[in-house]
C-alpha cells in the first residue's frame, strides 16, 4: 500500500533514501507489525500447548527451552556451558527473580532439577530431567512440524535464498543507534518539531 504520509516522504528524501527503497521500508514495516501482534499472543506456542495436552503456561516452556538452549537459537551449545538460574535469565531477557520462580515452579512438577556443577561444586546448575527433555522435544518437533509443513512447498531456490536474507535483515535492529549523518539530521528536525509542538518530555502536549 502506498505511503501517503508526504512530511514522511520529505524525511526519508533527505537522508538519502530513494522512494523505491522508502516504499519498501513502509510494506515490510507493515508486514512486520502485523506478524508482531501474532507473534506477542504466541499463537503457535499456545497451539503446541493445547494440541499436545499440555498444562504449562509459555513462561515455564520459554525457560525449559532456555534449560535445554538450542544451539541454533542461542548461540552457544549446551554441552559446553553450564545453565544456572541466571544463564536462563539472560537467554530469556527476563528478571533473575522471575527465571528463579518459574525455575522452582517446573523443579516441582518434576521437569527440571538442580545438580552440583563440575566446574565450581559449591555452584548448583539447572538440568532437564527425563520428563522435561521429552516434553521439550515433544514441542520442539511440533514447531518444525508446522514450519516444515509450511517450508515444504518453497522451491529449493526460494529457501535458499530467503534464508540468508532473512539472517542479514534480523539485524537491522542492532543498528538502530548507529545513525548516519544524513539519518541523524532528520532525527534531530523531527525532535526539534515536535518541541516546538509542546510534545515530547512525558508525553503530554502543551495546552
């Protein structure tokens, strides 16, 4: 859908971004947007729970996941670090306090288990028990399931070259503070506008 904000236009004009690129950025901007709100209600991980029978809630499977650490999702395999109630906070991005709640709540349900570390044996660390690593599985396998089942009709092409595309546009957000020049000035004027209007500090607009 076109663009028909013009003071946008203006904007995108003067850092240096052509209309052609300008029009991409607002479609995928509206494709994003729409798959975030799906994605915010979880629907797959809720479908997972509810056609599997099981009675989790996301927090507690985001920390099982978090426990078992996919190397593909987290970076670092779990055979090489030692998961602590802290490891799993800062996978998840989540408080300690709150990895350390719904860690006791799935050690009580017979999920996950404390053992001593063999790097530090004053140090315990948080393992899958035999329940817990079926039901990550369990999961795990119903998400590629769906993904797979979804995949399954893209040419070898298509995948072939969505992939490293989708890898390279994943972290445009991690130059979201690193501003160009020209990008940087079009901040500041849009900053200096909407002082100007009484809009900014808390929120509030001057009457």
């Amino acid at each position: 859908m076109p663009e028909t904000d013009p003071s946008l236009k203006d904007h995108l004009h003067l850092a240096g971004i052509e209309a052609a690129t300008a029009e991409a950025a607002t479609e995928i901007d509206a494709v994003l947007q729409r798959w975030r709100r799906r994605v915010i209600k979880r629907e797959l991980g809720q479908h997972a729970l509810s056609d599997l029978g099981l009675t989790l809630d996301l927090a507690q499977l985001d920390v099982l996941m978090a426990v078992r650490a996919p190397e593909a999702e987290f970076g670092t395999p779990c055979d090489q670090t030692e998961t602590m109630v802290s490891t799993v906070a800062s996978r998840l991005g989540i408080d300690p306090s709150r990895a350390s709640r719904v860690t006791s709540d799935l050690i009580r349900q017979g999920l996950v288990r404390r053992a001593v570390s063999q790097q530090d044996a004053r140090r315990s660390v948080l393992e899958l028990t035999e329940e817990g690593a079926r039901l990550v599985s369990a999961v795990r396998t119903y998400k590629f399931l769906v993904l797979g089942s979804f995949l399954k009709d893209w040419t070898p092409e298509e995948v072939a070259t969505f992939l490293p595309l989708l890898e390279r546009f994943s972290a445009w957000s991690d130059q979201a503070a690193h501003h160009t020049e020209a990008v940087a000035e079009q901040i500041a004027d849009l900053r200096m506008t909407l002082a100007e209007a009484g809009i900014g500090g808390d929120g509030a607009t001057a009457e």
